[in-house]
C-alpha cells in the first residue's frame, strides 16, 4: 500500500491512459486474455463509488437497475430504465462485445471484454441517468 492507504488497483486506475486508438492496429502482440472476474470488481467498485446499491450474488452482481455476471468473454452487463440515453454504437466500441440496445431505449445488454475510461465512462452515464431519474 502506498502512503495515503490506496493500493495498487487504485493507483492503476487513476493513472490509464486513453489508448482506445492502438485497437485500429489489433493485438499487437499482448494479451488477448479476457478476465470477467476482474472487470466485475472494477465494475462493482465503480457503481458503489456513484452511489449505487450492489449486492453480491454468484457470479456476478445486482443493482437497482441491472445486472452483471461473469461469462467465457468477459463481464455480461444488463441494464434497464427508462429513455436510456444511448445508441447501438455505443456498445459497439473497443472493449464492448454482443451489444444491443433494445427497443425504446428501456434496456441494454453488453459484455465488457475491458475495463477502460471507454466503459468506465458508458457505465458512468447510465449512473448519471440513473440519478437524474430518481
């Protein structure tokens, strides 16, 4: 642990850069090696910090408004609500996979194959939506 008590995961997320682009030249040699159950975690440390309620259940989590459990490709999201202020591209970007917005906009099912500012920030929308709601 650092000396102001955060640990490591802290520090990575408060220093990613933005790279989304380097995807345009695919692998590159890395990993290509999805891990679910850690995008699980940055996703459910992310909703607690907007102030959702989470509840941890096999798997996977509940929250007011969605779902999301671990599967072979990454951490399935389901979210519902009213006049959810995306478009199918949206879940179509970098690190986004089986994507779709259903009709009316009341719902969205996404697998997250990464953990970046890209999904940080389509989740954190539909946190502030969520808010705006309530």
């Amino acid at each position: 642990m650092s000396e102001n008590g955060r640990g490591l995961d802290h520090l990575m997320e408060q220093n990613d850069t933005e790279l989304d682009f380097l995807s345009a030249y695919g692998d590159a040699g890395g990993s290509s090696t999805v891990n679910g159950a850690s995008i699980l975690e940055a996703l459910t440390r992310f909703l607690r910090a907007g102030g959702c309620t989470v509840v941890e259940v096999e798997a996977g989590i509940d929250f007011d408004w969605g779902t999301a459990r671990v599967d072979d490709e990454g951490c399935r999201v389901h979210m519902r609500g009213e006049h959810l202020p995306l478009v199918a591209s949206d879940v179509m970007a970098t690190g986004f996979t089986h994507g779709a917005v259903h009709r009316g906009r009341r719902e969205v099912e996404v697998t997250l194959t990464a953990w970046g500012a890209t999904q940080r920030r389509f989740i954190e929308r539909l946190v502030e939506h969520k808010q705006h709601q309530a």
